[in-house]
C-alpha cells in the first residue's frame, strides 16, 4: 500500500510533476524525475510506476492539445498509429502486472540505464533515421516496420515508459516528417494512447496511488501545457543537458541503492 501524502511529499511531488510535464512537452524525460520522485517517497516500485504512467498520461493530454494546431499527417496513418499504441499499452501493462515486486525492482537500473542512453544519444539516432528518411515519403514507408516499430514502443511505454518519447520521436523520422512541432504533436497524441489504455489494467488491479497520481497529474498537466505554448522561447537542448544530468545521476543512484 501507498503511504499517506505529508506536507513535504505533496510539495515534493507537485513540484517534480510540474518541471516534468515540461520537460516533456519540450524535450521530454519527465520521468527520470517523477519516477524516483515516488520512490522516495516510500511507494513501492510497480505502483509508483503505474501511478507515474498515469500522472503522464494526464499531463500528455494537456500537451496535446495545446499542439492540436501543429498536427498534419493521413488520418489513416494516424489512426494505424493510435490502434498500435492501444495495443502495445495494454500488452506492456499487464506484463507488469504479472512481474514481480522483486525482480521489477531489480530491474529498475537497467530500465533506468536503457532509457538514460536512449534519450542521450536520441538526436544522434533520430538525425540518422531523418537522413534515411530524406529518400522516403508515408507512401513509400512499409507499413508492417512502421506498425511494427511502434507495437515494440508502446509495450515498452505500457510497462515502464521513460524515454518514451525518444523513441516516438525516431519511428516517426520514418514518415519523413521535417517539423519538430509536428512531431512534437504526434509523440503526445501516441504517448496519451498508450499511457491511457495501461490504465485501465492498473486501475482493475488496484495499483494505483490515486492520492498521488491526481496531485501529480495536476502538476503535470500544469507544466506541460504551459511549456507547450512557451516551446518555441525555450532552447532544447539546455534542457536536454539538465535531463541528461538528471537521468545519469538517478540511473547511478538506483545501482548504487537498488
């Protein structure tokens, strides 16, 4: 069970949640804040997790629809997105469900670790995939890989989720989409599928720190619809730097104490 909120763990989660949600909306990485966040404040690891993807998923809505306007793909394309992310979220939720408390939290470093290089070394990857990508177009982008692609990313999300984002951020490279505010939009409409739908295992499972998540999800969504309208001021990749620091020291802390 979730221990009680106390004065200093709502300022503190409150507080994490805001500067998260805007990390995501700009650069993303929220969650090597929120995550260790709930674990330091004494909720367990597979419930702080599910609370954390759901305070997301709240938050990646505001995002979304302050970058509504930015939005511009086939709604075919789109919607083959939003049916794979449904799917992928529900797989990686359950799977876990049906991990134990025990070996998840021995896996939180690796998970840690895995999303801390992920978000690293995102824009070397992603400006790869947009070199690629130069020779293609939608059309031409074999639907299978790009369903594919994302089925794998949103089983990840389903399960753990940071670094989400990164990933979302390289399969839609393949669409040859050049606007970074396009595909700012897309990553929170997909990032809200898939947090949403693992929901829905979380709340019949009973894992989730309500008290928690919805202070959370105020923050979150505070944050990052106000970073979603103040993106363009910002420069990413001072914030990159910041989230890297942080998600480097976390990883190591979690190895350390895990």
């Amino acid at each position: 069970m979730p221990p009680s909120l106390t004065i200093i763990h709502t300022l503190l989660l409150f507080s994490t949640a805001f500067i998260a949600g805007g990390l995501n909306a700009v650069a993303g990485g929220g969650s090597f804040i929120t995550f260790p966040a709930l674990i330091f404040t004494g909720v367990p690891p597979i419930i702080a997790n599910a609370t954390n993807n759901t305070a997301i998923w709240v938050a990646a809505l505001a995002s979304a629809g302050a970058y509504r306007k930015d939005l511009g793909i086939k709604r075919q394309v789109f919607l083959l997105l939003c049916g794979i992310s449904f799917l992928g979220g529900i797989i990686g939720s359950l799977a876990l469900l049906y991990t134990s408390a025990d070996v998840f939290k021995k896996l939180i470093p690796y998970l840690l670790l895995s999303a801390t290089l992920v978000f690293t070394f995102g824009d070397t990857l992603r400006g790869w995939l947009q070199l690629q990508s130069q020779k293609s177009t939608p059309e031409s982008v074999p639907i299978f890989n790009l369903a594919l692609a994302q089925l794998a990313i949103a089983i990840y999300g389903g399960f753990f989720g940071a670094g989400l984002g990164i990933l979302m951020l390289a399969t839609l490279s393949f669409l040859g989409i050049k606007n970074i505010h396009t595909i700012n939009a897309f990553k929170a409409f997909l990032g809200s599928c898939i947090n949403g739908i693992a929901i829905i295992p979380f709340i019949f499972a009973g894992v989730l720190a309500w008290e928690q998540a919805i202070l959370m999800a105020v923050g979150g969504s505070l944050g990052g619809y106000l970073s979603a309208h103040y993106a363009r001021r910002l420069k990413p990749q001072l914030i990159r730097k910041f989230v890297i620091f942080v998600a480097f020291s976390m990883t190591i802390y979690f190895f350390i104490h895990g």
